[in-house]
C-alpha cells in the first residue's frame, strides 16, 4: 500500500512513530527543574528536623553499640537519662573517683526530649536514668524509647532484643516503619 491508502485507512507509516527530539528535551528539561526545586526542600525537612534527626541519630547510637559489643565480645551500657536528656554507653568501666568511663555519647537538642522509656515492657519513665545491659551477642532487651519536641510532635523508637530492626512510630502520621 502507498502512504495516501495507509493514512486514509487508518494505519500510520513508521516515519509518524515516537517522539521527536525536541519533545524529549522539553521533558528532560521540566524534570530537571522539578527535581532542582524539591530536593532542598527535601533535604531541609529531613535533616533540619531536630526530633527526626535524633531518631536517626538514636538509632545509629544503638545498632553501634551492639554492633560494637558483638564485634569485641564485650557487654555494654547503654544509659538513658532523662535530666540531662542525653544517651550514651560504656561497658561499665569505673574510674578512679567512681564515675563511669564515658565511651560515645549523644546529647539530644533542647528543643527535643526524652518523653518516655519502656523497658522490657515495663514503663520506666519516672526513674531519672535508666541502663539497658547490651550483651556479648549483641542482645538486648526490648526497650523503646518516646522523643517529643516543642511543637509537640512525637516520635517513638522500638527496638527488639534479637534483630537490628527498629520499629518507628509516628501518631501524627500513623505510620510504623
């Protein structure tokens, strides 16, 4: 068949498939500028977000150290205290004036705080410090872990005895993770 009996048939001609050039710059150029402005915003709601920040933080402190305590055979500490609103861990080392031997620390932002501790599924929230024992194998008891901050967003950590995995929850969202 000609081109005349194609068209008028309903059949186009090769020549009439796809997208020209032109059209395909146009797209790669409306992506680009798409992509261009939305990952500052992106990037500032995900790192400048103190409460979110601390999660992560939180989280990498945590699977360090059992990581660590698995990696040299050695139980550790993981100390929660709620006054000074910080975390950190030792493997219980005493100096010589009684004070533990700070191994890594991380200390919370003001506008973020600890709200609650559950430890082995008992609410230990009301104790000023509380010690979650790491061991060798890296193991530790089920322990969660409740931040909120000013505007009074919260933000709850799960971590289970027998897998790095951490369960995060956030009522404003519903959103486990």
């Amino acid at each position: 068949m000609g081109d005349k009996q194609a068209i008028r048939f309903g059949h186009k001609s090769l020549a009439g498939k796809g997208f020209s050039l032109v059209e395909l710059l146009v797209v790669c150029a409306l992506i680009s500028i798409m992509v261009s402005l939305s990952i500052p915003a992106l990037r500032d709601s995900l790192f400048s977000d103190p409460l979110k920040s601390t999660a992560r933080k939180t989280i990498g402190l945590v699977n360090g150290v059992r990581e660590l305590a698995l990696r040299t055979q050695q139980p550790y500490f993981l100390y929660i205290n709620r006054l000074e609103n910080r975390l950190w861990y030792d493997r219980d080392l005493k100096t010589e004036d009684g004070e533990h031997e700070v191994t890594g620390h991380l200390r919370i932002p003001k506008s973020v705080r600890i709200e609650e501790i559950i430890l082995a599924g008992k609410d230990v929230t009301a104790m000023e410090q509380v010690a979650v024992w790491i061991t060798r194998q890296g193991y530790m008891h089920e322990t969660s872990i409740g931040f909120a901050d000013d505007a009074g967003h919260t933000l709850t950590l799960k971590f289970l005895p027998f897998v790095d995995s951490v369960q995060i929850t956030d009522p404003q969202t519903r959103v486990v993770q």
